[in-house]
C-alpha cells in the first residue's frame, strides 16, 4: 500500500507544473503535440530528477516505461472544490512554525490526527486552517474522520488570482495527479516515480484537467504558484495566504 500523505504534503508535489504549462501553452487542438517537461518526484525522501522522456504514452497503464499509469482518462468533476476560507490575521507566523514543526516530526505517520495538530495552534488559528473536507468553505488543511485528506492549495490559488475557477482548476490537477498513480502503484517506488513523470500524466489520463487549468489561470500561473509555495511542506504557503496575510503583498497578476 502506497502513502499518499508525502504527495499531499512535500513542498515537490506540483514541482513542474508551471513549466509545464509554460511548454504547452494555452491548449488547444491546434498544440495538441505540445508536452510539459518533467518535474522532480514528490516523496519526501527522495528529490532526484525524473529522467526525459522522447515519446510519453498518452495511454498511460505502465507503456513502454512500466509506469504504473491510470489507462484511461479521468473526469476532473469527480474532485469536490468549496470556496476558500480568508481570514487575515487568524493565525501568526509563529504558529505557522508550530504547525510545520509538528508535522516534520510525525511526516510519514498515516495515522497522524488532525485534533492533535490542531491542539498547537489557538483556536482561531486551527479554525482557519483546519476544515472537513465535506465543508461549504475550505482552509489549507483539509480532513476527514481525523485525518489529513488533502491540502487545499486551490484555495490559495483562487485568492492570490482572484479567480475561483483558477483556484478550482488547479485543485483539480493536482487530485488527478495522484489518482492517476494511486490506482495501479503497488509499492513507494512505484507510485513516486509515475508521480514524477508529469508529461505522460498531463498527455494522458489528466489531459482534461490540464486543459482547464491553463484556461482559467493563464500566463500568470507560475506568481499564483510563487505566492502559494511553502518553504518545506505545501499547506504552508496556504496557511500564510489564507489564515495570515489575507493575500495581501502576494503577486496575483
């Protein structure tokens, strides 16, 4: 059984991502042979570069390579997106350093509770950055029955652009991402590596999800993702926007 928990939360998750729509461009059928470059693998552990690819499987289901790749194409409408929560000043920087610290030292742990992580924070704090994932508004860390479900780095995006339907796009590919691997990857190796490898995700069962998301977000993708990196875990470029600044000084185009 793979863990997604490092996908979810490496600062490596979407490494790629703006260059990769900065190769393909706007999409369109006229650039359909355009195709995203590689990106650096998302476990933890591991940051190596993933190796060129000459001819990406738009198929998926392992080709040529053995990547461990969803065969057909995956509707993006399946992944659920709420509005996201703003709320400036809900939390400090020092408690942003809390919640890092807390996480760096159970990283890996599948069982980690959000009630505990959430106990580091004040109330105000944990209130902006903790949500259920069935929530009509979404902060940076999203959970389910005690859990981490997911990072909401959609919502940062969709501040820092102005744009929910950006911020829903990208949310998006980045839950097809990790369906695209989860679904066939037997062990840690395995679904690193077909992480990595985004030009055959974004040429094949994710091609519909990418499409959308350089249509919404446009040429000023790469500021929206620069104003919503963290320096070593991917919730905290969304605590800061979300759950500190408001937005505000960050570069949304």
């Amino acid at each position: 059984m793979v863990k997604r928990i490092f996908a979810l939360a490496s600062v490596s998750a979407l490494t790629g991502m703006v260059s990769a729509v900065a190769a393909a461009g706007c999409s369109s059928d006229d650039d359909a042979e355009a195709r995203p470059p590689d990106a650096a693998t998302t476990d933890a552990r591991s940051l190596q570069e993933a190796g060129p690819r000459d001819e990406p499987d738009a198929g998926g289901g392992g080709g040529d390579d053995g990547l461990c790749l969803a065969d057909n194409p995956i509707d993006a409408a399946q992944f659920p997106y709420a509005k996201a929560i703003k709320s400036p000043g809900a939390c400090t920087t020092k408690e942003l350093e809390s919640l890092s610290s807390f996480f760096k030292e159970r990283a890996g742990a599948e069982d980690v509770k959000m009630s505990e992580w959430a106990q580091v924070v004040g109330a105000s704090c944990a209130k902006c950055v903790f949500s259920e994932t069935n929530g009509s508004e979404w902060g940076p860390i999203l959970t389910k029955n005690d859990k981490l479900d997911d990072v909401n780095r959609g919502g940062c995006i969709e501040i820092v652009s102005g744009k929910p339907a950006c911020g829903q796009a990208y949310q998006a590919v980045a839950a097809c991402r990790i369906e695209a691997c989860v679904q066939d990857c037997k062990t840690q190796d395995e679904f690193s590596n077909c992480l990595a490898d985004v030009q055959a995700i974004f040429s094949g069962p994710c091609r519909g999800a990418y499409d959308t998301l350089t249509k919404e977000c446009g040429d000023n993708l790469g500021a929206y993702e620069t104003a919503c990196k963290g320096t070593t875990w991917t919730f905290e470029g969304p605590v800061k926007v979300q759950c500190i600044t408001g937005g505000a000084g960050g570069d949304g185009g």
